[in-house]
C-alpha cells in the first residue's frame, strides 16, 4: 500500500463501487505537542510517530503529549492511500457511515464514538472531572467557549509504562489522617468541616456530604490564604526532608514535586484527598462522569467518548470552574486499589485482553500474539475500530484493502465492521497491539 498521499488526480480514476469495497486502510494520526508532554524521544508518542513513519523527524527540545487516533474534528486522522478520494477519516465515515457497524451508525447518529489516544506524560495534568450527558448539555448551552459539545466523556487509561495518577476520593480514615498530620491542611478545610466528616464514619449519606463540605470549603478558600498555607506547608516538608525526617505523612515526595510544576496552585492540596494511584503495565483504571482525577507521570493508551468536556479545578492555567467542579463530583471515598479497572480474558480468544467499560461508547482490547505464532486473525466485530502496533512486525492482509499492508511498531489501521485482517508475523517476539471499537 503507498505510504504517501499524493494529489489525488495523479491517481487513474477508481470506480466508486471498488472505493466502497475498501474498508481496511492506514492512517497517519494526529500528534499534539502540549506542555506537559514529555519531550522529544523520551516520549512513548514520538516513539510510536517515528516507528510508524521512519520519515518523520522529532525534534529532540519539543513536547511530544498525545497522539489521537479517531475523526475528532480537532485531530482528524489523514487517511494514508492516496487511492482514496477523501482525505481524512471523519470525511470518509461522512461519506460511508455504513463502515460504523449498523448498531454503532445508529446509536452514534453516524459518528465514530470513540477518540483513541497513546498519551506521554511528564509533567501534571489538571485536577479534573468530565460531565454526564445531562450536564454536557447545561454546561455547553450556558459556556459553550469553555464547554464545546454536549456529550460525555468518560475515559479509560491503561499504561504502557508505569504510570502514575490520582483518581477518587481517598477512604475517609486517609482524609482523616491527613487532616491530623497536615496543619496547613486542616487550616483549610477548617475545623467545622473536618468535625463533621470525623463524626460522619458509618453513615455513608453523611460522610458524602461531610467530604463535599471539606473539599468544597477548600477549592473556595481565599488565594492569599491557601498560597501561604501551600509556602508554609513546602518550606516544612523541605526542612523536614533536608534534616533526613521521613515526610510520607505529610504525602512530602508528590508535594513537592507537583509544587515544583505548580507552585503556588490548590491543586497540591488534591492530594490529600484524591487516592494516589499507581499503575503498571496493562493496569487500567475508568474514569466515569464525575470522577475527580489527574495524570501525574508517564505513557498511556487512552480511550474515551468524543468530547472535549473538562471541568478544571487546580494544576492549571486553564479555565478553572471551581462552583461546578464541587457541585458535580461523585463524593464516595473509596480505596486506591478499588479504583483499578479489572479486565477480562476473551473466552473466544486467548490472545485478547478486554477492557470493556460500563458505558456504550467504547472498548479496547489488548491483542498479545505469543513468538510460537506466525500467523493471526484479528477477528471481525460489528464495529468499526482502530487497531495500533506497539510491538512487532507482520504483513497485514485483507479482503476488503487495496493490498496487503505492512505493519510495524507506531502503524495504525482503521478496520470498518464486520472486516477480519490476517496478520503474517515477521518479528521474532511476537505482537503487541491495541484496538478500539464500541461492543453494543
């Protein structure tokens, strides 16, 4: 298949009956060069750009953040066959909705449902939560400069490297022992608001309300207040750190460094009530409407519903909406470990891995194939999907391409529904790829 598009009127005409017969064909997809992307090769992004397209060329001082795979207007995919009259993938679901899968085009109104990402971070993202349906819809009708559609977002990341986060609120004993340990803390919730939640222990109506009041009391303090409170709180962890003192009550390592990148932010204090999380390879965790959550450090693959809806509320210079982010947050403290996405084996095949999440939107399944097998069928689902190489080397092959295509760490291939592909393995270790798809 050609690796380059090309004007398409170099091309000899193609029947449109033979272009609707094509619907398995490579993508070059978006990269995004946010701040807090790590940095040139050091990124998992830029890896995978350059496994994909030997052509490409990264430079070595420039954030390489996230990589979108999908047809979100923001990061439409080019479609990689200039054999193809449309030049991107949101055109030419526009132009073939049928390639959807018959449930997904309606369920979806004709859209792709899902926007599939590879994320490399280095530096925090934003203490945030994601709207439901109902509030997308407030939201977008009443801000829409900073709330742009009406959909939901919710979001699965699964890490490639070990991948640090904070997500949902702590259990209530954590808070509570913060609360004790950390004066500048308590200084903020206040004692009203930290008795209640002390005295909440056992009614679970209560001590959502409790967490509500000491988060929400909190998030609204003074600037001046928490900026002195957040200084105070750094230089004694410094000092406590510089004399050998252990500062793990004080949660001293994550403080500093997320002050280091936000110094004089709220968003610092999160931590003391959010569940630090740590994920290594192939762990996940979901991120339903109205979860509090933050990345920290390091490469994911990331799946969510097409939105860009983001309440912010601290590790930012974004707009932050502090009124709605305490409003809409689902305040059930719950354990770290908790909060770790199971998933699941595929009774029809061993080499898959499910992540299939309590909403409609979207699934990813992890596709190991062992060194012993040379040849693989990625099996048809009534789904378009997008698949990624993150490991290995094969010669992919379907009916319904213009011809076979190579695969190689970085390559990605949107396959329509109801399309198989035949892998032929070249590599000597295997394959590791992800796919993306919605299961109705």
């Amino acid at each position: 298949m050609e690796e380059v598009r090309g004007d398409v009127s170099d091309v000899l005409p193609v029947d449109v009956a033979v272009m609707e017969e094509v619907r398995v064909f490579p993508l070059t997809c978006a990269v995004q060069n946010y701040a807090w992307g790590k940095i040139g090769l050091d990124s998992e992004v830029a890896k995978l750009v350059v496994g994909g397209d030997p052509l490409v060329v990264i430079e070595v001082d420039k954030p390489y953040a996230e990589l979108w795979m999908g047809a979100h207007p923001k990061g439409d995919a080019q479609i990689k066959d200039n054999r193809i009259a449309q030049t991107t993938l949101g055109q030419w679901i526009a132009h073939y909705p049928a390639c959807l899968g018959a449930k997904v085009k309606d369920a979806f109104q004709g859209q792709l449902p899902f926007l599939f990402k590879v994320l490399s971070v280095n530096t925090a993202l934003s203490i945030q939560a994601h709207p439901n349906k109902e509030l997308a819809a407030t939201l977008n009708a009443k801000f829409p400069e900073h709330y742009p559609d009406n959909n939901h977002k919710p979001e699965m990341a699964i890490a490639l490297t070990r991948f640090q986060g904070l997500c949902g609120f702590r259990p209530v004993e954590e808070i509570l022992g913060f609360l004790q340990a950390v004066p500048e803390f308590h200084a903020l919730v206040g004692r009203d608001a930290a008795e209640d939640l002390r005295s909440s222990i056992g009614d679970e109506v209560r001590t959502s309300q409790a967490l509500k009041k000491c988060f929400s009391k909190m998030m609204s303090c003074e600037k001046k207040v928490f900026v002195d409170e957040l200084n105070e709180l750094v230089k004694r962890v410094t000092q406590e750190g510089a004399a050998g003192k252990d500062t793990s009550s004080s949660n001293g390592d994550l403080l500093l460094r997320l002050h280091s990148q936000y110094p004089g932010d709220i968003g610092c204090f999160s931590i003391y009530f959010l569940n630090y999380m740590v994920l290594e390879p192939g762990q996940a965790m979901f991120l339903g409407a109205n979860e509090p959550h933050a990345y920290i450090y390091g490469d994911c693959i990331e799946c969510m519903a097409c939105s860009d809806n983001t309440v912010r509320a601290g590790l930012t210079r974004k707009y932050i909406d502090v009124n709605t982010l305490c409003e809409m947050l689902n305040y059930k403290p719950a354990s770290a470990s908790s909060k770790i996405f199971l998933c699941v084996q595929d009774p029809a095949d061993p080499c898959v891995t499910l992540y299939d999440p309590p909403v409609p939107d979207f699934t990813v399944m992890k596709i190991q194939v062992p060194a012993s097998v040379k040849e693989y069928t990625v099996a048809s689902v009534d789904s378009a999907s997008i698949l990624l190489v993150i490991e290995g080397d094969a010669t992919a092959t379907s009916a319904a391409a213009f011809s076979d295509v190579t695969m190689r760490r970085g390559s990605v291939l949107f396959v329509s529904a109801n399309e198989s592909i035949s892998l032929h393995v070249t590599s000597q270790s295997g394959m590791t790829l992800f796919r993306a798809c919605s299961l109705l």
